[in-house]
C-alpha cells in the first residue's frame, strides 16, 4: 500500500519538467513579436506585409531564424523574451513568413 502514497508524489516532482509545452508560432507572435510586427515599429517588417517581407524571405527562411534568435540591427534577439526556446522562436519566424506569401 505505500506505493499510493508515493505515487503523487513522484508525478508532482516531474511536473516542472513538462509544464513548458512549446508555444505555437502563433502564441509567440501575439505575445511577443506582434509588439513591433504589427505596427512596423522602428522598421520591423510588418506582419503580414509581402512588399516587407519578399527580400528577406529570400535569405531564406533558416537565416531568418538566424537572424531573430541572435537579432540583427534594431530586432532583438527572440524578440527580446530570452525565456523563448529555439523552437519557439522557429515557429513564429514560420509564422510570420507563411502570412506573408
Ligand atoms: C522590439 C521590437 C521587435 C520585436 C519585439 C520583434 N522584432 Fe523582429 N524585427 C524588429 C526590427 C526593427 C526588424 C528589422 C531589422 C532590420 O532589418 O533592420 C526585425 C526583423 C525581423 C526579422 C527579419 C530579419 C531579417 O534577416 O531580415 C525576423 C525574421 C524577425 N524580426 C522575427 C521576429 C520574431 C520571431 C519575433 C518574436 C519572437 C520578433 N521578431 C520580435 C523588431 C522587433
């Protein structure tokens, strides 16, 4: 019978480990990245713009992560929220770049 009262115990200990389920790139961009990419903020290219976005997909979409994990110019790295995971930042880059075509 100790193993009931145990149980619990272990599942909440491993809890912290799986609560971070990757956010969509969609959640990203509406909480992070839409602060400069909707309203074109200090020249981000806007969301949804295919004008702004055509000579930059055409670095290809990997340099583009690149470029918005590390930041370049005046774009932060992940948009300025350090807590985002690669795969995180990947997606909303997707995100982004699908909208615009
Ligand atoms: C603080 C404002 C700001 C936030 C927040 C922000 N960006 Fe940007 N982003 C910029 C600016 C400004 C540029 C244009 C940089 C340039 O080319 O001079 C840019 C450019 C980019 C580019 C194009 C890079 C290239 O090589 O042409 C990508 C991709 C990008 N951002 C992705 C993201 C993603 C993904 C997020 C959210 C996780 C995000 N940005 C959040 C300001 C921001």
């Amino acid at each position: 019978m100790k193993a009931f009262k145990i149980l619990p115990v272990v599942a909440f200990a491993f809890l912290p480990a799986v609560s971070h389920a990757d956010m969509t790139g969609e959640q990203v961009f509406k909480g992070v990245c839409t602060t400069c990419h909707s309203a074109g903020v200090m020249g981000a290219p806007k969301f949804g713009d295919k004008a702004a976005w055509a000579p930059r997909i055409k670095q290809g979409e990997d340099t583009l992560v690149q470029h918005a994990l590390h930041g370049i110019r005046m774009m932060p790295p992940r948009g300025g929220k350090s807590s985002l995971t690669d795969a995180e930042v990947k997606a909303a880059v997707h995100y982004m770049v699908s909208h615009a075509q």
